[in-house]
C-alpha cells in the first residue's frame, strides 16, 4: 500500500466525523466533538497546524557530504525518529466502529515498535483500557509509553500500579485532559492537579514522568518543581480550551525556560518530517503525532503505520540534508527563517 492508499481505504471505515483528509489540519472537522474537531468554534486545531506552516527553513548544502542520523533516545529508549504516536482514546465515539481503545492499542503499540518508534497509549473511563495497554506493553517489552488522564488520586494510583508490571520506559499524564468536554462529571472525577499531588503521583510512578499538556513558562516551571522528567507542550490539538495560543508559538518561550532542565516534547498540528524538523529548531527534543496515526491503524493497520513513519522519516531526513544538519544535535533555530 501506499499512503495515499491508507488514507482512501481509511475513508470506507471512519465514523461521521472524521474525513481522513489529504492533510489533516482541521479545516473539515474543524468543532466536531465528538469527533477529530476542537473545543469551541474549532480553531484551535487549524491554527496548530497553520503555525508550523508559516515557518520556513533556511537551505544550506555547503556543508560535508555524508548519511544523515535521525536516532534519538528517550529515557534509555531508542527510536528511528524523534516522532512518538500520541495516546488517543475513546476511538470509536470519535473515529468509527471498526476498533475500540483496546484493538487500536493492540494494533499501534506494536506496530509503533516494528516501525522504529514508540507510542503512546490512551486512557478511559473503562478499565479495561489500561488493562488492555498494559497487555499491549507486555508485548513488546515495555516499549510505549502509559498515559493517565488526571483522575482523582485513588484512581491514578490504581493505573500507575497496573501498567508498571509492564516496566514501560516512562509513564505519562495529559494533565490538561481535565478539559475535556466528554469527561466532565464522569466517574471516576478528573481535574486539575496541585503541584504537591503531581509530586506524589511522580514519586507512585517510579518511571521518568511525562508531563503531558504544558502551554506556558509557568506552566513547564511547575512540572518541573513537581519532579516531571519531561514534558508536552501541548493544548490537546485544541480540544480542551478554545482560542488558545498555538504548540508552536509558546515552545521557544518554553525550552529557553527549562530545556536545560528537563526533556521538551511537542504536538499540535505535526504531520511531516518538515514539521518534524520546524519543532526540533524551536528546540524540542521529539513530537508526538495524533491525529495521522488514526488514519494509519484506520486505513492500513500495522502497515498504515510502518507506511507512515517511513515517509515521516525520509521528509526529515531530507530536510536535515539540504539544512546542513547530520544529526539531531545540529538542528538549531538558525535553520528557521527570522531567527
């Protein structure tokens, strides 16, 4: 198959919602929630993808010609790409019936792992996910990455105690999924968290803890002062508050901030390698892709997914060559027009 070919096959499958465009910058989903869209009048999810749009980066060739490394490693994990699925959930109320949470985790994570990369898993009301992520994570030897909505702190411990008998190689949490329309007043309650619960809850996890959802300098200080060991700059592809700024506005701000610190990760609006390259000259260390790895599993199945971080791959690599970066460490802000 080709990637053009999983996208067309995942339009036969897809619920109402989801249109698995050509390029998915939330334009056609735009408010739809359930669904893809975002919070609000849905510009959250088009202005994220816009903004690494507008950047463009500056080509230099006069440099020694050799292979370029696009390796990184992650808390001892090392992946093909900086790029990691982001956890996505609750897939068939917004993406279709073809799986639930527990058959697209089973499908992804592995899938991730052949393909080079790692995923990030979802969570829900039904524990039955986690359960089923942990299973998925057995599987491959722990290599993915838990991610826990922010419930109240008997049910964090419960999923933090549950998916550490997978010994997955670091655990997360989308903080900011406390804005998620869909999980007001559910059972069990999720919510913000005061830095002393996230001290607590980084010390039950006992993993090197993702903090998932950072849109500020503030915001990535406190993750830092609760003892995170990474974060997300993220707005939760503007499904959790409308109007917010875009991922890629508030990263500069962010690494200048505490990227000495800690690991900074990024998503919102990533489909390319170009993107890819766009978020790491801002200064992250890796991105995380939602919304496109859907499509693949939807589409394609393990292959979709093989399919896309293959192209996502040879795009970075590309433009790392024609930028004059050999490796991940030479990509700087000098390679962003303006800087």
């Amino acid at each position: 198959m080709t990637y053009k070919e999983v996208l067309d096959q995942a339009r036969t499958c897809m619920g109402p919602y989801c249109k698995s465009c050509p390029t998915c910058n939330g334009l056609a989903c735009k408010n739809t929630v359930p669904g893809p869209g975002a919070k609000g009048i849905g510009t959250g999810f088009i202005r994220n993808y816009q903004k690494w749009q507008e950047l463009c980066v500056n080509m230099d060739t006069i440099c020694e010609n050799k292979p370029v490394d696009t390796s990184f490693t992650l808390f001892g994990q090392k992946v093909d790409i900086p790029v990691f699925a982001a956890p996505v959930g609750a897939v068939t109320k917004h993406y279709g019936d073809k799986y639930d949470d527990l058959q697209y985790n089973d499908i992804l994570v592995p899938a991730c792992a052949e393909a080079g990369i790692a995923a990030f898993t979802g969570d829900g009301t039904d524990p039955a996910v986690m359960e089923g992520t942990a299973k998925a994570l057995i599987k491959t030897h722990g290599c993915g990455v838990p991610t826990i909505k922010p419930w109240n702190m008997e049910t964090v411990k419960e999923k933090l105690d549950l998916v550490k008998t997978a010994d997955p190689f670091a655990i997360a949490m989308d903080i900011d999924a406390a804005g998620l329309p869909f999980l007001q007043n559910m059972t069990p309650p999720a919510g913000s968290k005061t830095v002393d619960e996230l001290k607590q809850i980084v010390a039950w996890a006992e993993k090197p803890f993702i903090l998932k959802g950072i849109m500020t300098v503030a915001g990535a200080k406190k993750a830092l002062e609760a003892g995170a060991s990474a974060i997300v700059v993220s707005n939760h592809g503007g499904r959790v508050l409308d109007q917010c700024p875009a991922t890629a506005e508030v990263l500069p701000a962010i690494v200048d901030a505490v990227g000495d610190k800690m690991t900074i990760l990024v998503d919102g609006g990533i489909r390319t390698g170009m993107d890819v390259f766009k978020a790491l000259a801002l200064g992250a260390d890796a991105v995380l892709i939602a919304r496109p790895f859907v499509n693949m599993v939807y589409g394609g199945g393990a292959e979709g997914v093989k399919i896309y971080v293959e192209k996502l791959k040879a795009e970075l690599a590309d433009t790392m060559a024609m930028c004059g970066a050999h490796c991940l460490a030479d990509i700087n802000r000098s390679m962003i027009y303006g800087y």
